[in-house]
C-alpha cells in the first residue's frame, strides 16, 4: 500500500467515526434549546433526552450557558423517596421534575458548564430505573432558592436593620414580613445562622422572633424590625431560613445502576439533595455543593446534601465539595422495617416506622436480610426474601425462604436488607459551612474515609449511628478506616459528646461483651480541636485511635460539658496509641463508662476516669 | 299590625334577602384560594369564575389581600386582537389568560381591592361573548413586569452608573446586560426615557448604545456601563425599556355587551392596555392605569392603555387616571379593510392592510357600511352587510345586499363598517406620563371630550386621524366637542406640528371644499403651552376654537419648527373667536395652507400667513 493510498483509507476513516460520532450524540439546541433565551427550555430538554432513550444516542450534549427550566411542562411523577416530607406534612409525593431519565441506558450527558436555572420548587434530575450513565459539568441551580438569606447590618436597641439577599423575595403586609418564591410561601421555617468571622453555621430562634415583629421598609432589599429589649442580634451574621417541607428533593437516582456524577455542580437543592434510593454503584466525582461564587449565598440545600438509601454495590464520593447545609453533608443508611404481624412461619408485615419514610420497595426478592434485636442491635440469622407485597404505603408483607426467628418482637425488633448496602470509599472532600455532619454512614460492608477535610461542621464531622430506635437507618458497621483526615474545629453544635468523631449505636442495652459496632480504625488523621472531646464510641468492638495529631485551637470557645479527649461506653478492646499532641490540650484523658479498663489499650499520657452505672 | 308582628316580618325577610344574597354570591376563597399564600391560584380562581357560569351566580367576590396568578393552568384561547404583533413577530395567536370570562352574563366582581399579582407574559382578564359583567376593585400587577427600568445615578465621562429597578431582572453575560424576567427575555427593545426634573417622556437612543457597552456589577442591581464619549446621558433620567412584541394584552374585551370597569387599578399591562374589540356599550368608571405607588415604577403599560377597536354603542371613560404607558393613553377607532378583489356584483373580498390586525372578524350580517375613497378619505354610498366568510386571516369575503360603487379602487379604497362606531364621553380623566398622545378617537358618532387635564402628554393631548392609508383605522368625525380641559405642557415630543389638538386624516388630496372631518368644536378649555403651536387641522369643516385660555409656560423650552398658534391646512367653515392669553404668547398667529381667508373667521389679534400649495 503507497502513502497515498493509506492517506485515503485514513480519511475515509475518519469520516466514518466522525459520522458515528454525530449520530451517536445529540444536541440539547438541536431542539430548539437556545442558551440566554431565559425562556422555558424544559420541553425541548425532555424531548431530547427522549430522543437519546429512542436513538440509542450514547451521548447528550449542551452547549455551555443559561438555559431556564421552569415547572409549567416540566415532567410529573409519583416518588415515594426517603427522608423526605411525611404524609401529613405533604400528602402528594407528585414531583415536578425537570430532566427526568427513565429506562435509559449507556448515555453520557456532557453538560459542558450549562447553567441550568431552576424555578419555583422542582426536582432538577431524575434517573429511574437508569444503567451506566454519566452526568457531566452541568450546573444547576435556581433563580429563587427556596433558602431565604438576610443579613443583620446594623443592631441597635430597639431595632435591627437586616439586608435581605437579591434572590430572597419578601412582602411586607401589615407590618410583618412574609417570604415567597416562585409559586410558593416559607410558612413552617427553620433557621440556620452563620457567622462569618467564626465561620459557624448554628441553629437559631432568631427568625421566630423576627416573623414576629414590626418590620418597616427602608429600602429595596434593606428592612428595619423593630426588637425586644431582651433580644440580642449579632451584627454581620446571617440567617438561613427555609420551609421544613421536603417536598422535593435536589437530584433523585432511583433504581439504578452504575451512575456517575462527574463535574457537577448543585448551587441549590430544595428539600433534600442528591438522593441515591435503592441504587447500586454510584460514584460521585468532583460534584460541588455549594452556592454559585458570584450568587454571593450562603446556603446551597435545605437538608442532607448527598443522601444516600439502601443503596448497593460501591458509593464512592471524590473529590467533591460540600458547604451550605442546613443539615449533613453525605448520609449514608439503609432503612430498617419494624415487625409488625407474623402472617405465617416465613411471613412477616413490616412496617415504615418513621414518618419520613414511607412508601418504597425496601426489600426485593433474592435480597439477603438480618433479623435485628432493637434493644442490643445485634444481627441475628439471615434469610432470604421470596417475596414482596406492598399491605400499604407503611406496611409491606415480604416472605422468606425459611422460618423467621421466634424472638422477634412485634413492634419493635427490625429487619435489616444486608443486600441493599454498599462499600463505600469518601476521600479527598472539603466539608464547611454545615450545621450539622460532614458525614453520617452505617453500612456492613467495608468504609473507608480518607484525606478529607472538615472545617467547622457544626456537628460531629464523622458520625455512625446505626439506628433500630428513632430513625430506623440500618445496623452495625464492620470494617470502617478513617484515616489522613484533617479536622478542624468542628461539633460546636453538638452530636454525642460534642465530639468530632462519634460512634452512637441505638442500642438501650449496653454490654462491652456484646458490641454493636466493630473494627473501627482512627489513623493519621489530623484534629484541630477548640474544646475537649475528639472522640466519642458506644458499644464498638475492635476502636483503633492510633498516629492521629491532636491540636488545639483558639478561635472558637470551648464550650461542652464533655470535658473529655476520649468518652467510651460499653466498647471492647479499644486501642489508642501514638498521640502526637499540639497547642495546650484541654485534658488529656479518657472517660469510660459501661466497660472496664482492660478493654482499652492506651498511651501513657492518657488519664482514666471510670463511671460504670 | 302591631310593633312586634312588624318586628317579626322584618327579621324574616331580612334573612330571606341574605340567604338570596349569599346564594347569588360565589366567594374565591371557597374554592381553596388564600390570600397570601403566594401559589398559584389560576386553577381556583378560574373554577369559580365557571361556578358562577354554571349556578348563574351575580356577584364573584373576592376577599382583599394578594393572589398570585402564573402562566401555568392559565386558560390558553387562541385571539386575533387588533392593534397587536404582526404575524412574523409573533406566529402564534393562543393568548394565556389569567382570568378567563366566557359567555357570562349579569355578573359583577367584586374586587374588594384584592391585589391579583400576575407572572411571565399574560393576558390578565378576558371577557368574551359576555354581557352586563363589572369588574369592580380588583388590582392588576406583575411580579415582574415587562417594562425594565434603569436609572441613571452617576454619569462621568467614562462611564455611567445605573440603579436597576428591583421588580427588573437582569444578567451580565460576557460583558454586556441581559433584561429578562419571567420565563422571557427583552429582545427588541423600545426606550422611553423619563426627565423627573420635566416630568418629560420621550424615546430615547441610551438604552441602543448601552446595551452594546460593557457593563459590570457594582452591587446587586447597581451597575457601571462604559461608555462612549460622545455619549452624555442625564443623571437623574430612568430609561423604561419593553420588547416590542406584543405577544399578550392587558385586558381583552372581546364581542361583549355593556361591561363596565369600576375602580379597577391596572398596575401593568403588557403588550398594550385594555383592548375591547367589537364590543358594544363599555364604561371605564375611575379606573386608574398606572403603577403601584408603593412600587416605584414609572411604567404600566407597554402601548396604549385603553383601545378600543370596532366598539359600538357608547363608551365612556370617566373619572380615570393614565400614567406611565409608552404609547396613548385612550385609542378609539376603527379598522377600514382594503377592497381587493370584485367578486361579483355585491361581493368583495377585502383585505386587512396594517400587519399589527388581522384575523378578526369585522363585519356582521345586518351591519351598514362606508365605501370610502382612501385618496380624499370621503364616505361614498353605504350599503348592508349580508354574509361575512373568512378567506384567510388577512381576506375576508363580504356580501353587501346591493351592488358595490365601480368607482372603488382594488388595493385601495377602503370598507369602513359604520355600525361597528361608538358614541364616545371621556370626562374628567388625568392624562401624563405617556411618550404619545393621551386621546386619539375617530368615530362617526358624536364625541364629547370635556374637563380631562392632560398633563404633559408627549404628543398631542387629542389627536383625530381617520386613516385609510397607513393604519387603516375608521374614517372622518361629524361631532366631536373638546371642552373645559386642561392642557399641559403637551406636544413636546411631536404630533402635528406639534399641536396640543391635531386633526389630521391621511386623505392626500386636500381640498378645502372637500373636507373629511366635520363639526369639531374646541370650547372653554384652558392651554398651557411652553412652544407655538395649540392647534393643527387638516380637511376639516366646521372647526370652531372658542373660549379658550391660553396661557405660556417657561419649564419647557420651545423647539417645534411649526412657529405658529395655529395652523390649518384644507379647512372650511373655521371660527376662532375670544381667547383670553396668559403671558408671553410666543406668536398670535394664523398659518393657512391650501385655503382662502374667507374660509376662516378670527379675531382681530391673530395675524394670518398664507401658503397655497
């Protein structure tokens, strides 16, 4: 073959993927998108993610700039999804969702910086029942969040002046404020205030007080409330303020299957965030979850940022960027059913049993439960499901391929789904400006968090729970590492023990012979503490705290009544080795409760204190 | 009888009269609707509106407070209207309608002040085939009107600082500004610009040159636009700007019967006004088109305010208040369709001629009609309407019940329907801030226009056309009275020769001898005029100019090139007798054309010039 003759085939090949290519991808302006249009872009969406579901398309593409998507056409569909609003508070689970993928397999979305903004209240995306798809640099958010933001610029005696942010709409009527949006009122609030000197993002009465007073008009986007003489604004802090209604949610991934969100950037979620729900193999890399720079907002979602229910197969979270929650930034849980009726020898109704969760499938057939003991949260025998058949929106009736066992206890003893749960990998995020945790996660399978940094969760910034109690979200942990995490200066607001790392199992019966958890391990992390506690563990077996650096800081105040490095209650065999400590250190000790002294292993540095009640 | 037997009769009526009462009342908030609730309210409101149809309810009441009304389950009805956006501008026709009246009858609304706060572009209440309906007190916004307007705050050789309104959406993009709002972006844009200082309304060229400067974000709706050099803004000025599509009215009374408006407060409109079309008996009774005081808006309508198109009976607008509208404030006329094809004997296929109307119907079985000589605009033979069939949406088939002139001219001359005119009161109504004229009428009916202050209105106060050759709309007056106004500082902008009255028909041949409008009597008013001219009449026959005041102002500078008081060019039969002057009257003078002196009576102080071209 001459050169020419290859140049030819060359080029012929090249056409040839070329046109491959073209086919294989559709245009969002193919179908009469246009960006900066600013009109309702979100028929021609839907129509062109139908159109990749049609052709076979493996890539949907955007041109990079504003589209606006409004809920006039936008799609309608029943979801029952977790953690969201109870049937009282919200009876309709209908939810308007903006770009919804259903059945659709092998197709890449390359946002390409698109700004998607949103209006009125909407779930932005949803996969259901979606395999092997990818969400790429798409940036949502919306045009009036339904987080109202105000800001106190001057505070006197008797009144304050408040800056109301450019995108929180109020009306003052008979002299009190009311905040809308698109379509909606903020009726029952919840209020979050931040401090920017001290970066802390803390629950506030402020907003109770203030819905409640005269408020006059200064100017546009400036009101002046008059004060009780006993309440004490912060100048300069700024309150967060958002409906407890979680009607939607921010992204739902819904029976699907090896999805990846890469790129993406969540500048507002209204309700809840991201929720994975019965998914298997979800990897988020490089999502953003925070408000859009220029927006000049604090606050990106109303609750949990990245949640995450009976999920399966691998979660990993990489590289992502939480701040400006109104609750945690990653959740990760299964849902554990109560027993509410044995209908036969391998039949069980179980039952929903917090008001939030409701109405999905929990169990399918093949999948491997536990029989869980609520008082102890022990796992005890396995089976596998035969069956499902919803009784109800609370009650299921699921049978089993053997007996289940006779100690279980109606209306109160659980069962746990051990196929619905995932291994999960969190490393190399930044946590901030949450009021509450970086990172809730209870799952059997392997956990492991790594090179991430918390600044100033409110809360713990690692906490397991493991939950048969209140809010029913699975059991015992098996196999978590934390390890080369920076912490700094988090649990100002709480969690147990006010400490930054917490271990707290539902279980009312504790017994350091048998554990909840187990084989936790703590290693080259890095804490910077303002105040005493860095770790508190209930019922774990197997607690390694080993080559972590303790530091203090000063800006915040210490200000729990935890005055302890280390609380255990009812662990075994603990390890805590190899402290490096910087900075004055409140106390350098441990407190142990429920367990004896040789359950623990520890540095000589370390005093004991011992309560066994 | 005695006292307590009347006592007893009295009671039992006045509760037979109050169960009638509440049965004949339908109340908004018994169909869900909550004052304040800041959601969309169309579907209810509508559902009562079809109560009322259904239960031939007599009053539809609402209770004060604010309802929010979204495009979204707005009633979608396909309307040609007159006067609106030409077939290429704006293909389709379905208008989305927030209040939907259809085929009603006898029934009032009460308003009882209730705010209805519309969103996106829509057409805010349609009556159509409706009879004997008021609306009463009911006030009409948007959140977010389509007008945007901008202020200058700073203007420095380089640059110039804009306030933004807070009810006007914006984004800076690459540089340059994006005026967008609610589900739409401005696009072609129209620019009147209002002086505080002059309280003057003009089109203005800043807003073509600034939204081709770069622009940056100071604060949130504070901007700096570079500029120029040889650009000079005036600080202080605010630049109103709406796209020039109109795409929707503000309110559309269409083939209704006796409709009067009460205190109805119209706070914007877009597209243009309240348009009633081929409507017969309409009272427009204190009703106030301009915006919210407490808005800070200049502007409240896109184009003209009140337009009527094709009305008969009689209309009378009394006691009302137009402010802020980028074009007049009151239009009354009809629409002439061009003669375009002989079909035979008696039939014509006419055809509508102006792109901004078409597709409506404008002549009835049973309705008398004009053949006018568009050349010289004379009425010729009349005759009676048989049957009406559409051709297309610009040709229509009209069969008369005697044979057409031969002398009409295809392509021409024109059919004006005769039947289709109103008798016209306009009283005691404020005209200002609009860039046009507050009054344009013509109608063969008598006119009386009398105690109205028209209050710098940008062209003439009161103008009279009649048009066969550029809008088509009707033909010569017969009786029109203008007395005991007020003029103001009008005409600065243009008109006429830049009278405050203009009578000005398109006939182009002008023959004094052969006038086209006739019996204008202009009585008792008062002028304040800062320039010339007060009075500009063409082909007018019998024009009497009586009792007037005219009195000079000095916060305007004269500019007009007509440099006389009067100016009448093809008239007969004029009286100008005993005008009192205030002040330095710039030029008591006459100027004719195309007549003799003889066709004119005056007094003795008024200097003539003649020109006879």
């Amino acid at each position: 073959m001459n050169k020419k003759t290859l140049l030819y085939i060359l080029a012929i090949l090249l056409v040839q993927i070329s046109k491959a290519q073209s086919s294989d991808t559709i245009f969002i302006t193919d179908f009469g998108v246009k960006p900066y249009s600013y009109e309702n872009s979100v028929t021609q969406i839907q129509a062109a993610i139908e159109a990749c579901k049609q052709k076979g398309a493996k890539v949907l593409s955007f041109e990079k700039g504003r589209y606006d998507i409004w809920p006039e056409s936008a799609m309608r569909k029943e979801y029952y999804i977790s953690n969201t609003s109870t049937e009282s508070e919200c009876p309709s689970k209908i939810k308007t969702v903006g770009l919804l993928f259903e059945n659709i397999q092998n197709l890449k979305v390359e946002g390409n910086g698109a700004l998607l903004m949103f209006h009125g209240k909407m779930t932005t995306i949803a996969l259901d029942h979606c395999q092997d798809i990818k969400l790429e640099e798409l940036h949502v958010d919306f045009e009036r969040p339904a987080g109202s933001e105000l800001r106190y610029i001057a505070v006197n005696k008797n009144y304050v002046d408040v800056a109301v942010h450019r995108d929180t709409n109020y009306e003052i009527v008979d002299g009190k404020i009311n905040l809308y949006g698109e379509g909606w009122r903020s009726n029952k609030n919840h209020c979050i205030e931040y401090n920017q000197e001290t970066e802390s993002f803390y629950y506030s009465q402020d907003w109770d007080i203030l819905s409640n007073s005269p408020v006059q008009e200064i100017s546009p986007n400036l009101i002046r409330f008059t004060i009780p003489a006993d309440f004490h604004p912060k100048k300069g802090n700024t309150l967060t303020i958002r409906d407890v209604v979680r009607d939607q949610v921010g992204m739902f991934i819904h029976q699907s299957k090896n999805v990846t969100l890469n790129g993406m950037q969540m500048h507002y979620m209204h309700g809840l965030g991201i929720i994975s729900q019965y998914s298997e193999n979800i990897t988020m890399n490089q999502v953003k979850c925070m408000p859009r720079s220029e927006s000049g907002r604090l606050l990106a979602a109303s609750a949990d940022m990245m949640h995450f229910s009976g999920c399966k197969g691998k979660i990993l979270i990489d590289g992502c960027y939480f701040s400006g929650a109104q609750d945690d930034g990653i959740n990760i849980h299964g849902t554990n059913l109560k027993v509410v009726e044995k209908i036969n020898s391998n039949t069980l109704n179980l039952r929903f049993s917090h008001g939030q969760s409701y109405g999905f499938q929990a169990y399918f057939p093949g999948d491997t439960v536990a029989f869980i003991k609520s008082a102890t949260m022990q796992r005890g025998s396995t089976a596998c499901v035969r069956s499902v058949k919803p009784i109800s929106n609370y009650i299921w009736q699921v049978e089993f391929d053997q007996k289940t066992p006779e100690w279980l206890e109606l209306n109160h003893d659980c069962v746990e789904n051990l196929t619905c749960t995932p291994s999960v990998v969190i490393r190399n995020n930044y946590f901030t400006r949450t009021s509450t945790r970086g990172t809730l996660v209870t799952t059997p399978r392997k956990v492991v968090i790594e090179n991430n940094i918390y600044y100033k969760t409110g809360m713990s910034a690692i906490l397991i729970e493991g939950d048969a109690e209140g809010w029913f979200e699975s059991g015992p942990v098996c196999d978590v590492q934390i390890r080369s995490n920076t912490f700094i200066d988090c649990a100002y607001n709480g969690g147990p023990g006010n400490a930054v790392i917490g271990i707290n199992p539902s279980n009312s019966v504790i017994n350091a012979n048998n554990p909840v958890h187990k084989n936790i391990r703590i290693e080259n992390n890095t804490f910077k503490i303002f105040d005493y506690p860095v770790l508190y563990a209930k019922s774990t077996e197997g607690l390694s705290f080993i080559n972590n650096t303790i530091e203090r800081t000063t800006q915040l105040k210490p200000s729990t009544s935890n005055k302890n490095l280390f609380y255990f209650n009812g662990c075994n065999n603990v390890k805590i080795q190899n402290i490096i400590y910087k900075g004055d250190i409140l106390n350098k000790n441990i407190q142990l409760k429920n367990m004896k002294r040789k359950q623990l292993k520890y540095s000589s540095e370390l005093t004991i204190h011992s309560k066994n009640n």
